[in-house]
C-alpha cells in the first residue's frame, strides 16, 4: 500500500466555528489537509465552550478538531489582518461559516481575496447561502431541520414534532461543502484558479429529500411522517418483539417469500392481498396485525438469529454503547482515539471514506488548545 | 462568470443501483461528469420499478438519475463483457453498490480492472464495507439507521421508535463516496493513479453522531431520544404555539436576553435557575412550562413575525408544499425542472454546491430510458 492521502500539501486556513464548517473540515483533514484553525482571540471557537467536557475540555470541540492547528488572530487588528493577508497569499483552501456579509465588512469577502490569491479556493458554508431574500439572516440546526421539510415526514403520525438526533441541518451542509472543496481543488489542477463555493444550510436540507419530492409532485399531498416504517416498501419497519424492537426490511417479492417460509406462514406468499410490495403497501392496515402478532412470539435476539440465517435483512436497534462492542464498527475502524496530552486516549468517530491510497490510523492527533499554533505557522509562513 | 463544471471531461461508468451509488453519481454529474449508467436487460435498475410513478415512469427514478445515460450490459455475457472491459479502459471513474463480492465473481474486481486502466478510480458503496466481518450482509436504509445508532436518538422519551424521514443511511453513504470521487481525482492529478475507495452505509451513520458519541463518553450514559429537544441548548426546541408549532433556537446567553425582553419577562434574564445555558439546560423542566406558557399566546406566525424583529432565531416547521413557495429556495434555484419528453416538466431537487466556475441551470436533462445511449455510447467508444 501507498500512503499518500489524497490531500496531503493542501493547507487550508479554516475560519470556521461550531459545527457545520468544522465538520467540513474535519473530513479534509481525515484525507491529509493540513488545517489552521484561524480563532478569536480570548475565547476562540465558540463549541470550545460546549459541553460535554472531560477534565475541563470540551469532549464535543475535540472529535470536531482532531487534528487541526490554532492561530489567534483579531481580524479587525492591523497587524493580525496583515499577518492574515500574508497567510491567505499562501495556502490554498479558505473555508468560513460566517453569516453572510460578515467577511466583506472585514474586507476579506472573496472579490478581495481573489486579488490576493487568484488560486484560492473559498467556500462559505451558512444558514441559507450567499444570495436571495434570506441570506442575512441566522440559522442553527434545527432552525434548519424544520424549514427544510426533513421534521414534517419524521416522526409518529398525529404525533408531536420529533428533531432528527444528529444536527444533519448543520452535518449535510458541511458534507456537500467537502465535496464543493474537492472538486474545485481537482479543477484548479486543470485551469489554475480558485473559485468560491457557496453552500447553504437550507439547500442541503431540501436536497436530501430524495423521495418526499417526487411524492408530493405525484399526489399534490405534503407527505406526512410514518413512524419507523418504510413510505412504499411493505413491511419495512420496526416491529416489537417479545422482548424488544428489531427491524426487518423485505425490500422486495423474493424475500417475502423466503420470510414467510422462514416464519411458517406459507399462506401468505401468494395471499391475493399481499403478494406484491405494491398490494402490501396498499393493505398496510391489514397486514400490521398479522406482523405484529407474528414477530411477538420469539424475541428480538432470536428474529436476528434465525432471520439473518433465512437470508432476510434484520437488525437491533444500537444504542450508543452497541456500537462501541460492534466487531463490523471495530473492523472498520469507525471508532478511533485521540490521544490528548491532558485527558489521555478519548474515542471518536473515525473516517469513513476508506481509500487505497492510505491506511487509515488507528488513533487521530489531539485537537488544538487556543492559539496552540500561533508561533509555529508564523515562523514558518512569515519567517 | 466562466461556464466550466469542476468534473467536466470526467466519465463516470455507473453500475450503481436504487439510492445510495445513484445519487452520488447525481450530484457527480451536477458537478459537469458524464455518467454512463450500465443496467441489466430487461429490468434495469430495481428503482425504474419504485413508485412513485407519473404515466408510468417512475418519478422516483427520474429525480435520481436525471441528467445520466443508460447503456444496456449483460455482464454475464462474453460479448458485454469484452465491451464493458473496452468501457472500462476509457472511463475515469467506475461506481458500484452490490453487495461486496459481487463484482469479483463476476471476474471485475478492483484488482482486475486495475490491470485493464491503472487510472481507473472505483468507488464501493456498501451496506456494511468491503472488510470486517459482516462485509457481506445485506443492508437497507433502515437496517443502517438502527445499527448505526441515529434511531436511538430519534423520537420522543418512551416512545416508539423513530425513521429519520430520508433515507440517511444511503444518502449520507453516497455524500462520502462523491468526497472520495473528487479527492482521488484531484490525487489522481499528482500521481497518474488510480484508488479504490471503499464506503459503507454503516460507518457512514457512525460519522454523524458528533455530539452522541461524546455525550457518551463522558457520561457513560448511552443518549436518548429528547423529540424535537436540542441535547445541550435551551431552550431550543419545537413549542406549540395557539395555533401550531414553531421552532425556537437560543444558543446563547445574549439570545436567551433578548428574547425575555421580546416577551416581556426580563425577570427570568437573570433568573437564578435560567441565567446561563448551563442553567437553563439543567432546570429544562421547570422552563419548559414557562416556555410553554408564553408562547401558548400568539399563532406560530406572530411569534415568527415578532421574534425574528428581534434578532431571535425562529421558524416554522414547513411541509413539503411549502418548499415550492419558498422565495429563498427559488432564488437558490433548489427546485429545478428535469425536461422529460414523455411527462414534461417535473420538478427535483437542485444541486446545493453553488460554485463559481459554472451557473447553476434551471433545469435538468431527462433521466434515460433504459439502454436509451446503448448504441451511441458504443460507437463513440468502440468505434
């Protein structure tokens, strides 16, 4: 194996805060970026502030920037908007997740920049993007979450509003942001020039919305939420056992047929009601009961056992902790260390995107402390 | 503006099927790729046959695979085989999400088509990884959401369990693998070489948990659901407003100010039990009827309309229809029209990486009948 990781000589002086732009660039670190964190002076990074904490440090601030450098600088300071320009002229990526406005008033909006470094790729990530009507104004996660119709179709029917529990508002927008860095870094090789990627909270939102879209376009009905089950694969949800919830997924004919031998109710292969996805869909109502009765003889345990052996897609539902004991997630080396040099080895959430190029480690460098770098990027950009 | 998409020049042969390989290939071609996608004889991709359908054509499929061409390859065959194998000397990219083996069976495994195009970047999506010991185990968006830890902490305390709304766990799958196209690809500009990456559904809900993993560690406590509740900020939340729900987001102190002078009860500003975050975190049960309270007495679009004035962060909680009115999702060109020559005009979801190297269209070309460029995609790559 080589190991070269696929962004390795990329600098990227990162004026991100919180969770959206950190998370961005937290994944091109993971592929070999070198990323500077550019913090205020005092207090830094907001999320610094966020709990929960180890010791006195931010648990949440250290699995957002594993890996990273700090540099303190006050950009309304002369001298720290010169030692900035300086660093601009230098690296190649500048990511930020200000609200719109706010780097032009600094005198750093990207027409600027550009002047200073023509290969400079700058990507802003925010609430509801650079331009139309709402761009000004603030956004968090959840702000987000709703407007964007993700919180209309999750949850029970008739139920209360239910928050997805990741902030997928802030965690989406910071995923197309990477791709937007990477592509542009893969046209610069091409035409030399940087460019400014500009991508939205809100945007991200509606494009995950694969098929609540097309399903409001067919019906002209505003898709509602179902609970745990599946809009148009039947069944396809979570069913409670004697014991406990498991889900079972028969996502087409074939496996309907190998459930139902697998359970022993043969008769309904072929039941004029249920012989199809589309007739189980359709006879939903019908068809809960005569699951539910089904799955509640035996325990969540045993459905996985004796379902996965029936070649039928099954699983539990993990809690947190599950995942730490999952051989797959350890394979995989999805749950990494960082080695703080204060609170020792802390777990978090590894790098999924596993390529050829570089193994992957199994520990990460700890997250920067407040201007932990400042001396060092100096002496090295700016001599 | 120059009019150059990023991936412009970059062919993209596409084995992938349904949502998670397909719509990385979407945003793949909204970025400038030519994506030529090989289906099976007869069928197709299993998703042509996914309601919901506009006179008879899936609308589904169509929002997925807008733009793409479909080339028809029985790869079983030895004449397909030779053209696929001659496809695949030509291409830059080769995508696929079978179940891992699959493609080795076949006798095109990474390391054999590596032999045919060292350049050749092949990107995996898969349910559980092309490692580990559950490697070959099939998965569905559901199974992924459950064992990968989100469902967990989606729903309401005690109740039932909770589907994220979309289809995350593929989504966020094919988010990953479309960084890891664009990384090797700018890599590939170094070295002259090709990769294999390797994406699971699996890690990939493993890699949003931010804050769930933390919370976590630090507390030994696996997370629960809390309904449309923010973990550590309050109060953030979905309240009930005299008519419906509105989503209000204080993430900090001077918001938390502003807002009790908003409603006029400054008392509770430096209430002893609500004064800070932290406080008002840990006495979440004796705000939340406060909360309740006061915002009990106005409609959800008085408070949107007043607390926005104030700089509050507030908002309602949109349907799917309410996407289409949106001025700021229309100035983002987030709704876009895919021009399809049997059904006309039907709207899809945009691509939400603005960049400044090429306009953004309003509209899309068609997703491909089946086997629809079979034949110019042959001459023009085998003569």
């Amino acid at each position: 194996m080589t190991n070269n990781k696929p962004l390795k000589d990329v600098i990227v002086l990162d004026l991100t805060r919180v969770l959206a732009g950190p998370y961005c660039t937290m994944i091109l670190a993971d592929l070999g970026a070198e990323v500077i964190k550019v913090e205020r002076p005092g207090v830094g990074d907001d999320s610094r502030a966020f709990g929960p904490f180890i010791n006195g440090k931010s648990a949440y601030f250290i699995s957002l920037n594993r890996g990273k450098k700090s540099i303190v600088l006050n950009l309304k300071d002369e001298k720290d908007r010169e030692i900035f320009k300086q660093l601009v002229k230098k690296v190649d990526v500048l990511t930020e997740n200000f609200r719109p406005g706010t780097m032009e008033k600094l005198g750093f909006g990207y027409e600027e920049l550009k002047k200073i470094n023509p290969r400079l790729i700058y990507a802003a990530t925010s609430g509801f993007g650079h331009t139309g009507p709402k761009s000004k104004k603030a956004a968090y996660d959840m702000i987000v979450q709703a407007a964007g119709g993700i919180m209309s179709i999750t949850g029970h029917p008739g139920g209360p509003p239910t928050r997805v529990g990741a902030s997928i508002g802030d965690i989406i927008a910071g995923l197309f942001t990477a791709i937007g860095v990477c592509a542009a870094l893969y046209q610069r090789e091409k035409t030399g020039k940087g460019q400014k990627i500009d991508v939205a909270m809100l945007d991200s939102q509606v494009a995950i919305l694969e098929n609540a879209i097309a399903r409001y376009i067919v019906t002209g009905e505003p898709p509602k939420p179902l609970g745990a089950r599946h809009p148009s694969i039947t069944p396809f949800e979570a069913f409670k056992a004697a014991d406990d919830w498991v889900i079972i997924a028969i996502g087409n004919d074939a496996l309907w047929a190998k459930f139902c031998k697998a359970v022993g109710r043969e008769d309904l292969i072929d039941h004029p009601e249920f012989a199809t996805n589309a007739k189980r869909t359709e006879n939903y109502d019908k068809l809960k009961p005569i699951m539910d009765e089904i799955i509640s003889k035996k325990t969540a345990a045993e459905w996985i056992e004796e379902l996965d052996k029936a070649g039928i897609p099954v699983g539990p539902i993990n809690t947190i902790d599950k995942l730490f004991e999952d051989p797959q997630i350890k394979a995989r080396n999805m749950l990494v260390d960082v080695n703080d040099p204060e609170i020792g080895k802390m777990k978090v959430a590894g790098n999924p995107i596993k390529m050829s190029s570089f193994e992957d480690e199994k520990d990460r460098q700890p997250a920067p402390n407040l201007g932990e770098h400042t001396e060092e990027i100096l002496k090295r950009f700016l001599g």
